[in-house]
C-alpha cells in the first residue's frame, strides 16, 4: 500500500485563501467554523487537525479533504484546470474579470512549469 498522508500545511494555506477571501480574521474564522482558536494555530505550525476539526473546517471552506491526500493511488486533476474551473464558477467575478484572471493564470502556470499546454 502506498505511503498516503495528509498535506496539512498546504491545507491551512488554503483555509488561508478563503479567510481571506471572505475578508475574515482567524478569530472569527474560528467562531463561524466551530473550531477552537488553538487549533487555527496548530494548523498554522504544521499540525493536523483531528477529524472533527477537519470535517467543520472543509465544511466551513467549501474545500475537499482529498485535495490535501497526498501518496495515493489515484489520479489528481492537473493544477491548470482545477483553478480555471474554480475562477469559472465563482459567482463574484464578471465574465471580463474571469477572463482575464484565467488568462493571466495561463500565462504565469506555462511560464513558471514550463510546460506546453494546448487550448
């Protein structure tokens, strides 16, 4: 069986991502999810949450744990697609905006992988 563990730094950096998006503090991160403050902090230095932790977090997020599964066995959606279907569906940019952000999010991802990807 594959070594299969949980990316707990690259979750909270995620769980980051939609505080800030939705303009919260960490304090108050806390109180909408149900968790404790200490546990945010455990997060931030490395630490795993415990399950139920997690559950309310992804719950709260809107993240999926398996995003943060690392040793599997199965076959993870390439980075690219992932953020251009998110930056899609997210209701808060104008078409304009979605373009450009998808755009510039090509741009980097094939300058910085060094990869070529066909539309």
């Amino acid at each position: 069986m594959p070594n299969v563990e949980f990316n707990a730094r690259a979750f909270y950096l995620a769980l980051d991502g939609a505080r800030a998006a939705k303009d919260l503090n960490w304090k108050q991160v806390a109180e909408k999810s149900g968790v404790s403050a200490s546990t945010l902090t455990r997060l931030s230095q490395g630490k795993r949450p415990d399950v139920d932790s997690m559950a309310a977090l992804v719950s709260w997020s809107g993240l999926s744990a398996d995003e943060f599964v690392t040793g599997g066995r199965g076959q993870r959606p390439e980075a690219l697609s992932q953020i251009t279907s998110l930056l899609s569906a997210d209701a808060r940019l104008t078409t304009e905006s979605r373009d450009a952000m998808i755009g510039m999010v090509t741009a980097a991802y094939q300058r910085m992988a060094k990869v070529d990807i066909k539309k």
